[in-house]
C-alpha cells in the first residue's frame, strides 16, 4: 500500500520465540528530512500547513534506535522488554465498532481489487472505506490508504498531499489537526 511523508512507521516488537515483547507503537531509528526542511511563505498554504504539521508530529530516533540495540544485547532482560499484560494493555483491545471497521475496509480492499484497481476499484471500495472511517475515526491506516488512492492517477507514484476530495469525508491535514495535531498521530509507550 502507499506509504506518504507523513507516515509514521509503526513497530512490533516479537523475540525469537513468537512472543510480542512490546505492543504496537510509531518508531523510527532515523531523523526524517523533513523535520529540518523549511517552509517557504511562497508555497501553497495547504502544502506549508500539511509539511508543519508534519513536522510536528513527535520522533525520537536516538532513543528508539538505543532501546532495540539494548533489546538485542539483552533480550529478555532488557528494560524495555514489557510483560504480556503489558503489552496486552499496550496494544489495547478492539470495540465492536473497530471490529466492524475492520471487516468494512477489508472488504472494500477486496472490491477495489476485483475491480482492477485504479477508479474502478475506489468506485468500488469507496462506501465500505467511508464505513471504515466513521465506525475507526482514530485509524489512520484505513483513510490514509483509501485517501492515496483517491488522490494518485492511475499509474503514477503516490500522491502524498491526500488533500480534500469528492469520494471521502475529510483529508490528512483537516483531520490531523482536529484531533490534536502532530503529537496526537502517533501510539507512543514509554522507552
């Protein structure tokens, strides 16, 4: 699926055994370029706004990258090994609504392939990816995918902005912004 520069990669720690030793959160072991890039007052306000946003949205790479080498050296024993209630309370558990989110976007992905893809295929999707939306309005993994491919012609390389469109509610920057800005897009636990 697209991956935009306002992704945040997500991690899950599991140790050799299968056993998840940290719940789901947002990671990254490397200083995004855009963190330092500046924002021009000639671009588009829409782009100076969403590249901000962006650039608010919490990442601290040295940390993160020091607790997996700590991980690795020590294992189980390393401090920021969590223990699976922990891990379970972490990673938190699903309401009926999130549940029903999850059955809608997957079976829109599953239109959207049936259909070829493309127009067709967003033709397709699009009710249950709205379904998605209202049912998770915290999920950004469903409205990012859904909103990438509203926004990318066919056959072209990911359009980033996911901006306002006709086929969906809401867009990245409107709906980042109104549930709190860059510290709110990411699941952080203590490191």
């Amino acid at each position: 699926m697209a991956l935009g520069f306002t992704n945040v990669p997500m991690a899950l720690w599991v140790d050799a055994d299968g056993t998840f030793v940290r719940p789901p959160e947002s990671a990254s072991i490397e200083r995004s370029g855009l963190a330092d890039m500046e924002i021009s007052d000639e671009w588009p306000e829409r782009l100076a706004a969403q590249l901000r946003l962006a650039q608010s949205i919490p990442s601290d790479p040295e940390t993160y990258r020091a607790a997996i080498v700590d991980w690795a050296r020590h294992g189980a024993e390393s401090r920021f090994v969590m223990t699976p209630d922990q891990v379970a309370a972490g990673a938190g558990g699903r309401t009926a609504e999130e549940a029903e989110a999850a059955a809608a976007f997957e079976l829109g992905r599953a239109l959207f392939d049936r259909a070829g893809g493309g127009h067709d295929g967003v033709l397709a999707a699009r009710d249950w990816w709205q379904r998605a939306h209202d049912l998770d309005p915290d999920n950004w993994t469903y409205k990012r995918q859904a909103w990438t491919l509203v926004t990318t012609p066919e056959g072209q390389p990911s359009d980033l902005m996911q901006g306002p469109n006709d086929v969906f509610t809401g867009n990245w920057l409107d709906d980042v912004t109104a549930n709190g800005g860059g510290p709110a897009y990411v699941i952080t636990h203590d490191l």
